[in-house]
C-alpha cells in the first residue's frame, strides 16, 4: 500500500509541473494522410536555429517534439521548456526508487539520466527518424 501512495505522489507531482506550466505546449491532429506541410514548417524553425546558432552556441531554453504516428494518422507537436526537463530528470531518481518496487524496469527501457545535460548541448537537430510509417523530429531551441 506504500508503494501505490508513493507512485501516486510522484505521479502526482509530474502532473502538476505539466498542468501547471503555461510555457508547455501539446497539439494533437487526428487525420493526417500527408504529414509533409507539418515537417517543412519544423525544418524552417530548424534551420533558423542554426542560422543563428552555427556553432550550437548558447544554451537552448525549449525542446520541441514532432511526431507522426502513420498508422493512426497522427501528428503530436510537444514543446517544453527545458527547466520542466529537468526537474522531471531530477525526480528521476525517486521515480526509479519506486519503479525498482513495482518492476518498472522490466517493463520500460528508459533511462532519464542520459537527457540531464540538455541545455549544454546547445541549439539544433537532436533527433531525425523518417521510416515507413513514422517520423519523429526532436530539438532544441
């Protein structure tokens, strides 16, 4: 019974940095046949943030997720800012004390250390996936 309480506390507070935040941003379209005016308006907002950050100068403020689910005919576009990253990072810890108790680890291949360093990487492209079915873009700004 401790267990549940102390997920639902951590589950609770993630919720409440995600609710609470008015800099986080989600869009969800549903029927989405051609995806392409959706990655062509992200490429231009990427390449204007390596038109002034050639070099991955500065620290990034926003990440920003976009990604089409071929199957369902979906397009998610997420943008945090990087501080509710990084809190969710530094509950991470606790978040794995609680999933070592409830097996979480045998269920999700997750690691959050290995995105607590963010900001440092500095603007631009962090990830590009084009297969048959899905796309998936991801950086920083």
């Amino acid at each position: 019974m401790e267990k549940l309480k102390r997920m639902a506390q951590v589950a609770g507070i993630v919720l409440i940095l995600f609710f609470l935040s008015a800099c986080f941003s989600l869009n969800i379209v549903e029927n989405v046949r051609n995806p392409s005016r959706y990655f062509k308006k992200a490429y231009r907002q990427i390449e204007e943030v390596h038109r002034h950050n050639p070099n991955r100068e500065g620290r990034a403020q926003h990440l920003h997720l976009l990604v089409y689910d071929g199957s369902d005919h979906q397009i998610v576009e997420i943008t945090v800012p990087l501080w509710l990253v990084n809190d969710c990072v530094n509950l991470s810890e606790e978040i794995a004390e609680i999933g070592k108790e409830v097996d979480f680890e045998e269920r999700y291949d997750f690691d959050w250390r290995g995105i607590e360093d963010l900001e440092e990487i500095g603007p631009g492209l962090l990830v590009e996936i084009d297969d048959e079915e899905s796309r998936i873009l991801i950086w920083l700004e």
